[in-house]
C-alpha cells in the first residue's frame, strides 16, 4: 500500500521520537541505569537538556552537534538512530498499515536497533531486552496473523538451541569462547518474533556480512591486535532483511539456484 504523503510524515517523526527513548536505553542500560529518572543531560557538564533542545535530529542540528552550555560535542550516532527510526518506522507502518501487527513488528525492530548499539559498544545483549522480547514476540503470534504460534515457537527452538549448539561446538573444539549467550536469545527473540524459516536465513546473512567485516578489521589492523566483533548487530541485519525482504530474496536465490 502507497501512503499519502502526510501519513508518512507523521509516522516518520513518531519513529523520530521513539529513536530518541532508544537513544536513552542504549546509553543508560549497559550500566543498569534508570531510563526513566533523571531527564537526559550532557554527560560533560551534566545540566539538564531543556524540551526545546531535545527535539528529535532538529535539535542536533539547531545545536550544530554541540551542548548548548558546555560546547561538547554531541555524537552524530543520536540523530542517526532517531532518523534511522523514524524510516523503520514509515517502513513497517506502509506494509501493515495502522494495526497491531505493525505496532509488535515496530517494537522489534526497535529493539534490534538498541541491541546493535549496545553490542557494538560493549560487546554484551541486555537480558532486559532479549527476555521481554522472546515472550512478547510469542504471544503476538497467538492473536496476529504474521506467523502462527507454532512457527514463533519452533522459531525460539531452532533459534536458541541451534545457536547453542553452535557455540558449544565450537567451545568443545577450541576451549574458547568463540559466541556469548546474549547472541543465542537475540536468535531466540527474532525466532519468536519472525517464526523458525527467518533463524537459518538471519544465521545465514549474518555469519556472511560477519565474515567479511571480520576479515576487513584483521587486514585494517595488519595482524596487531585482535579486535573482538560482535555478532549481535548482524544477527540484526539478517534479521530485518528477512522481515523486509526476506521471501523475495529467498524466492530470487532458489530461482537461481534452479
């Protein structure tokens, strides 16, 4: 369905505003903060950020990416999430339309958003996040049409003991620890939320685009120091490119394949 463009536009700075909460949990929940209390503040100079400087991706701009009290710089990464979310959600809103279906499938994509800044940060998927979601995503599946219930469930199955199987294999093989736990509920999560045919094509694109920009760090680093990469953020790729895309690029390769 094609929207007027009004629609779009209100939708898109819903998402704007739902970027800037997501903001504040990928800053404050790494270290078990509040999301809730104190208001946002400059983490330099720690004054209170008033409304009117905390108008989501104008505000950054008016500000020139700056405190207004202090002069610190304010990371880009904040009007990049609030846009980045404000797209999502013109995206999931077009294809679904004003139901439920979109409300769920937006508060997924939300939380794959706060999951890939928090991992590439801190190299760790909050519980708090992943837990919620996997029951969340099952019980949409029991009155939504996406997926049935027995798709979510098999989805958090193959998702949390296929990846589990993976990671002690490779732990059995090498004694190390080659994937965390955060990474096995995330598959859990999207399993819940998308049903057990997205688990192999997320594992597949992700472990893919992982390969490659694991192999681009090593060369970048000219064989110095190891630098870990997180899974997480591809787990999510793989993930939102099958919520999006995914039959079609399915249906693309076996007509290629055949």
């Amino acid at each position: 369905m094609e929207w007027p463009l009004i629609c779009a536009v209100f939708v898109f700075v819903f998402g704007a505003a739902v970027g800037s909460f997501l903001n504040v949990c990928i800053y404050r929940l790494p270290g078990s903060l509040s999301i809730v209390r104190p208001r946002s503040m400059c983490p330099r100079c720690e004054t209170q950020i008033a409304f009117y400087d905390n108008i989501p991706i104008l505000s950054y701009i008016w500000l020139r990416g700056r405190c207004r009290h202090c002069g610190a710089a304010i990371s880009l990464r904040y009007p990049l999430v609030e846009t980045a979310a404000g797209l999502f959600a013109v995206a999931v809103f077009n294809r679904h339309g004003l139901a439920m279906e979109s409300i769920f499938l937006y508060a997924f994509v939300a939380a794959l958003l706060v999951v890939t800044f928090i991992d590439i940060d801190h190299q760790i998927i909050p519980d708090v996040i992943t837990y919620p979601g996997i029951v969340v995503g099952f019980l949409s599946s029991l009155f939504l049409d996406h997926i049935t219930y027995k798709e979510s469930l098999l989805g958090i199955l193959l998702g949390g003991g296929l990846l589990f199987l993976v990671a002690s294999g490779y732990y059995l093989f090498t004694k190390k620890e080659g994937m965390g736990g955060g990474d096995i509920k995330l598959l859990a999560m999207i399993g819940a939320f998308l049903g057990w045919k997205a688990i192999i094509f997320t594992i597949f694109v992700g472990s893919a685009v992982g390969t490659v920009v694991g192999i681009a760090v090593a060369l970048h680093t000219n064989g110095g120091r190891k630098m870990a990469v997180p899974f997480g953020p591809f787990l999510s790729l793989g993930a939102l490119l099958f919520l999006f895309w995914g039959q079609g690029i399915i249906s693309w390769y076996l007509g290629f394949m055949g």
